[in-house]
C-alpha cells in the first residue's frame, strides 16, 4: 500500500511512495491520486465526473504522516469547481483543483483523436534504471512498447500499480490514472537522472472518459527549451483506447 489512514483524513506514507530524487520524499503520483480520492469523495446533486484536475506542487511531499482536506469552490447544477490539499506537519505541500461535469448520454457522437495502443501483452517488461531511487518504481509494473524509463526520448509503456492506494481499498479508476499520470516526464525524459534534474511543478490532467481496469498507458514525449524549462506531455489510455491527455511544466538543471 501507499498510505495507511490514521483517522480524521490523514494518512501515513509507506516507503512504497518514495520518489526518485530522494529517499525523504515521495513520487508525486501517490499524493496526487490521494487529492484525487478525496475529491472523488465530494458530493454532488446529480450524477458528475471529474473532468480535468491540475496538481500543484508547492514543496517536497516528505514521507510521513499526510492531512487532506477538500471542499466544492462553486457549487453549479451543470459544472462544478473543487479543490483539494495535502500538507505535512502543518505545511501545504500539494494543492489541486478541479473541474468537475454533469454526465449525459453522448455515446451517440462520441470521438477520439488518438489511436489505441497495443495492449500490455505485447509490450516488454521494464524495470527500474540504475541511478533511479527505490521505492514507487518498485511497486509499479513496466512494460514498454517503445522507449523506456531510462532509455532517452518518448515513450509508450503501460503502467500497473501492484499494491493498493490506501490500505484495504480498491482503487478507482481515476485513481489508478493519477498514480502513473506524473510519469509522462520520467518515461520520456532525455536525461541522466545522474547528472540532471528534470523536475515538474505541476501536473494537469484532462479525462473525457473514466479509466477501467488496471493498466494505465502512457504514450508520452518531453521537449526542453533553452532557459532550463520543459514540457512532457502524454496521451493517457486504459486497454480500451484513450481517455485523455495530461501535461507537466518542468525544471530543467545540473545536479
């Protein structure tokens, strides 16, 4: 598991969570998938689904005892704002909002613009590259359809958490998303992780269908400006096609 709850909406983190850079500090997808989970819990006058989420980072989510709280921002029949935050020790280490819609039957014009992918099967398995700390890498299953963590340029890889969110639940499908969807820049970097830091302070997420089944794909590529400024960008997929697109502003420098 990635987080054990300890009562009143706050969570311990597991090793399970530990980011890349460091060993004191978590991977942004668990906590993301966190704010998610709680926004996810709102309630609504009608029936709703999540629409984009935009994830804040405003400092190193450390591992350790996590608070989460969110709230509706302007409540609507139609669209609805919502927002949520984690913070540590009393700090507000992440903040997310979101967008929240009404759902209606459009299966009558539904369209994608992306092409699915191949499924898992298909793709090789992938492990964790040398240089690339333990912990949230360990507990995700790679298997990469071209590219790889590690490999420099894009990838296409199909991404499965192995160990639940919170402790004695079943993830959501919107869930399983966010816990990948913050390794667009870590599957497409161009970099050593050795020699250089190419951090995102933020991640925005845009879903026009829920996610099913485990395995998220991430079809994904970064471009690096000449200011020490990125942008990785991916097309998300479940098994059955496409559901959305997320994007990441990055900090691009030398260790």
């Amino acid at each position: 598991m990635f987080y054990e709850p300890v009562g009143d909406d706050r969570f311990r983190s597991t090793v399970h969570t530990t980011g890349p850079w460091s060993p004191l500090t978590q991977h942004l997808g668990p906590p993301s998938a966190l704010l998610v989970r709680a926004l996810e819990r709102l309630p609504s006058a009608a029936p709703m689904m999540i629409a984009r989420v935009t994830v804040e980072v405003l400092g190193p989510v450390p591992i350790a005892e996590l608070s989460v709280r969110a709230t509706v921002d302007r409540p609507g029949r139609s669209v609805e704002m919502l927002s949520a935050s984690l913070s540590a020790d009393g700090r507000e280490v992440v903040r997310a909002r979101a967008w929240r819609i009404v759902r209606s039957d459009s299966r009558a014009v539904a369209a994608d613009i992306d092409a699915p992918l191949a499924p898992p099967s298909a793709g090789r398995p992938s492990g964790r590259p040398d240089g690339w700390g333990a912990g949230y890498l360990d507990v995700m299953e790679w298997r990469a359809l071209s590219g790889a963590l590690g490999e420099p340029g894009p990838a296409c890889v199909w991404v499965r958490q192995t160990v639940p969110l919170v402790a004695d639940e079943t993830p959501s499908g919107l869930q399983r998303l966010f816990v990948v969807a913050d390794s667009g820049n870590g599957a497409s970097n161009r970099l050593d992780p050795r020699k250089w830091l190419f951090i995102n302070a933020e991640l925005s997420v845009h879903v026009y269908r829920e996610p099913d089944g485990e395995w998220i794909g991430l079809d994904a590529a970064t471009a690096i400006g000449s200011d020490g400024v990125g942008v990785a960008t991916s097309v998300l997929h479940d098994v059955s096609g496409p559901v959305g697109r997320g994007a990441q502003a990055l900090l691009v420098r030398p260790q």
